[in-house]
C-alpha cells in the first residue's frame, strides 16, 4: 500500500487538475470501540500524534466538540473530556471567539516530563533484564520513534 | 402567446421530473439503494434490474403527463396544467416507495460490528474564489446600467402583466420603481439567497465519518455546487432583465417566448452536474486509492422514508441528500423549521402583496 507512496494512484491527471485535494488538508482520528482504552484518550492521542507529525501546526483551528462528535457519531461529553484534557495540558486552547486552536508543537519545553524519564527508566531498565541487549533496544525505539510517527499507521 | 411560454415552460419541467427521479438510483452513491444502506453486493442483478425499471415507469410517467399536458393545453385549463407537475412529482415518488419496500427485504441486518472509527477531518472550509461570489452581482450592476440608459425611451405606461391570451391586462406608470421592479425586486433578493445558500454550502461539513477519499470527493462535490448555484443565479438574473426588457420595449412583446429559454438552460445544466458528479461526488477521482474502507455505519433509523433526515446527535443543519443530489435540512434541528418559516414567510408575503396590488 505504501510502497508506491501516491495515494492517488498512477492517474494522477485525474486528481491534479482540482485544487481543493490538498494532502494536508485534512487530518485522520481513528478510535477502537473495542480496545480497553477510553475513547476519549484515543481522540486524545489521536490530536497528539497529529501535532507530533506536523499534520495539525500551530493556529489550526479544530472543529468545536458538537462538531467532532457528530463528524465521528460518538458522544458529545467524550469528545469534551478529550479537548479539556488537551486544554489541560496546553495542546490546544480557546480563542476570544471560542474556536478550538492547536498551540502547535512547543518550542520552550527543553527539559523532559521527570514523570517521563522515570517510566522511560523503568522500561529500559525491565527490558535488559528480560535479556535485551542495549543495542536491541536503541533499535527498538529508533523503530518505534519511526512507527509513532507514519501517518498511515493506525 | 402566453399558454404557448407555459407549455414552453411547463412540458421541459414535466420532462425534468421523470428523467430526474428516474436517473436518481443511479447517481446515489452505490451503497445507497433507494435510500436504504446495503452491506456487501450492490451491482447485483435485482438491484440492477429494480434501478432499470424505476427508470422505465419514471420516463413513461413523464410522457404520459407531457401528452395530457399537451391535450389540456388545447383547452387551455390553466389549474389543471399548474396542478400536474405535483402530481407526477407524487407519483414518482410512488415508485420510489414500491421499489423501496423491495429493497428493504434484499437487506441483510448485520449487526453493528463496527469497531474502529476512522474519520478525516478538514482543517478548513473549501475555497471559491470570490470571483464566483461577484459575477452575478457584475450582471445586476450591467443590465441597471444599461436600464438607466435606456431609460428615457421607455414609454411613460407600460405593460406589467399579460392575461391568457397574450394581451397585457396590467399597466404601470413609468417610474424608477415600476421599471427596475423585477430586477431590484426579484433580481437582487434571489442573488441574496444564492449567497447566503452557497455560503453555507462552504462551511457544510461531511458528516458519517468520512474516509480520505469520500472526504475529497465531498469537498470538491460542494465546491462545483457553489459554482453550479452560481451559473443558476446568472441565468436567472439574465431571465429578469429579458423580462424588464420586454416590458420596457427595449425587446418586441412577440418575442415574449424568449424568457422560457433561459431556465431551460437551468435543467441540462442540473441533470449535467448530477451525472458528472454522482451523489456528494462519489463518481469523481476513481482512481483515488482510500487505505481504509468505507465506514458503513448503519443510519437508515435516521432517515425517514429515506427522504427526511432526523438526528440528534448530528449538529449540522444543513446535510447532503440520501436519496438524491444535493441538501436537505437536519429536522431535530430547530434551526430547520426557522430557516423553513422564513422561506415560507417570504413567498407568502410576495404572494399576497402581488395579490393585494390594485
């Protein structure tokens, strides 16, 4: 599927000649009814990942909660708890006209979460001693850092 | 000549409705037969063989009522001739009901294993360049000026309105108001609507959890009908120019039949978009690859008789059609029934003060 890389496949003539096909136009949230995860953080993460691989940059505007909810036909209050989890954590937030703007990937932030660096820790630190050598999982993560940021990936 | 205009206007609409409807099932996106959502094979031969026949009797409707038209128009029973495109427009929908209640029995009720929702979501409304916005408004400005210039040559009591019989059964005085009424009247409110209509079109979102693809198709869907409304409003501004024009006596009064051809232009250019274009675009870009499928979430509950659309959850107001090309309004939406009252309110408040006038 990705291998030849158009999305368009081989008649491009046919999709060139219109302006309104703009790859990044448009941006993917995918949510599993099924998967333990609450909904919410899965639109959560969705909107992260797409801050992360440049999809949703700085000033983009998403749509209001009514809107999503009804785009994605699930529940208005998930979509909410969602967008104030974001809020929370400076991912987006609320113009004077009440849009829903991305701050965009942030610039000031130069030292890691110690949360985060405590739980990377943890990981490594159970990774070599479930017999994984440190070049494994330099590997590993170079890969994963690779897979976290496909946009086909789902 | 004026029974002559109304069969000049009035047989292409008779036409119109019967080709329409019938060719509807065959311009909805394939998933949807007679507005019933099907899981699995679509092109199969019931299916086919119910698309082909609904085409049939739609067409023969057409002609059957084209003839009557034709026979009343020689006794010229104007009620009646006004009457017949609601009846064939009920009568259609007759047939889209009969061919409905068979494909309610083709359908197999999965159940609702819908487990991942994919969705795309624009960042933006689409563009139209504003160009599209002006035009009409050039011709409006163009055809006043050239009112104001010939002004001076049309006749201090003119004719505003013609009986039966070709015969003007109404004067006016010549003033600013009574000649430029059908274009600063008409003209200019109908390019209004056109206006706040395609602008809503522009922010219209696609609802159903769009894939990439149908997302694409759907933008590019609204951005011909913003273009598509536009050529509509030009044509009619130009039909009420021609007819300022033959009350002015810029244009003879034989040539009264003029003012049909331009909404005849309106029909093909209709049927022309549908065809090209298919339900919210689905017929363009087929070689445009979608790496997820279709989501097929079940939706019938939320249309009622597959032609009026009820969802709560759904915040839009304004909604692609499921059983044929175009908009239809979310009726959980109290926005709806406003937007409904004042449309209403507007053509019977023209009515009456049209009646009312000495």
């Amino acid at each position: 599927m990705a291998s030849d890389g158009d999305a368009y496949g081989e008649k491009r003539k046919y999709s060139a000649k219109s302006v309104d096909i703009d790859e990044n136009e448009a941006f993917k949230i995918s949510v599993d009814l099924s998967s333990p995860e609450p909904i919410y953080k899965q639109i959560y993460n969705c909107i992260v990942k797409n801050i992360a691989i440049g999809m949703l940059k700085k000033g983009d505007k998403l749509p209001s909660s009514r809107e999503l909810s009804s785009i994605l036909g699930i529940n208005y209050h998930t979509v909410n708890k969602a967008y104030s989890e974001l809020e929370n954590d400076e991912y987006i937030y609320q113009d004077r006209r009440k849009h829903v703007i991305v701050s965009g990937i942030r610039k000031e932030h130069k030292t890691m979460n110690p949360l985060w660096e405590k739980q990377i820790k943890n990981l490594i630190l159970e990774a070599i001693s479930s017999g994984f050598s440190v070049d494994e999982i330099k590997a590993k993560i170079n890969d994963l850092i690779e897979e976290a940021l496909n946009q086909e990936e789902n | 000549m004026i029974p002559l205009l109304f069969i000049l206007i009035n047989v292409p609409v008779i036409i119109f409705i019967g080709l329409a409807y019938g060719l509807i099932p065959y311009l909805t996106r394939p998933e949807l037969v007679f507005g019933i959502r099907i899981k699995g094979d679509v092109y199969n031969q019931k299916i086919k063989s119910m698309k082909f026949k609904n085409l049939l009797i739609d067409l023969l409707i057409s002609i059957v009522f084209t003839l009557l038209t034709l026979i009343l128009y020689v006794y010229i029973n104007i009620i009646v001739l006004l009457i017949l495109p609601l009846t064939e427009i009920i009568l259609v929908l007759l047939v889209y009901f009969y061919f409905r209640s068979h494909v309610r029995l083709l359908k197999i009720n999965l159940e609702d294993n819908q487990k991942v929702i994919s969705s795309y979501i624009p960042k933006s409304n689409i563009k139209v360049s504003l160009l599209w916005y002006v035009f009409p408004w050039i011709e409006l400005m163009f055809f006043i000026i050239i009112g104001i210039i010939y002004y001076p040559h049309i006749p201090s009591r003119f004719p505003t309105h013609f009986g039966l019989s070709g015969k003007p059964n109404e004067y006016a005085s010549k003033s600013p108001y009574s000649a430029f009424f059908l274009i600063l009247f008409v003209g200019v409110p109908v390019t209004v609507v056109f206006d706040v209509l395609s602008y809503a079109i522009q922010r219209s979102a696609a609802g159903n959890s769009p894939t990439k693809k149908s997302l694409i198709q759907f933008r590019s869907f609204n951005t011909g009908m913003v273009k598509l409304l536009m050529g509509i409003n030009l044509i009619i501004i130009l039909n009420m120019f021609l007819a300022a024009a033959i009350t002015w006596e810029l244009i003879p009064k034989s040539y009264i039949f003029i003012i049909a051809l331009p909404v005849l232009l309106i029909f093909p250019l209709i049927l022309w978009y549908s065809v090209t274009t298919g339900q919210t675009g689905w017929k363009k870009y087929p070689y445009l690859k979608d790496n997820e499928h279709d989501n097929n979430i079940e939706d019938d509950k939320e249309w009622a008789g597959g032609l009026i659309y009820h969802n709560k959850e759904d915040n839009r107001i304004l909604v692609p059609k499921r059983y044929g090309i175009g908009y239809t309004l979310n009726f959980s939406n109290r926005w709806s029934y406003i937007i409904l009252i004042i449309i209403f309110a507007v053509i019977i408040i023209s009515l009456l003060i049209a009646l009312l006038h000495p």
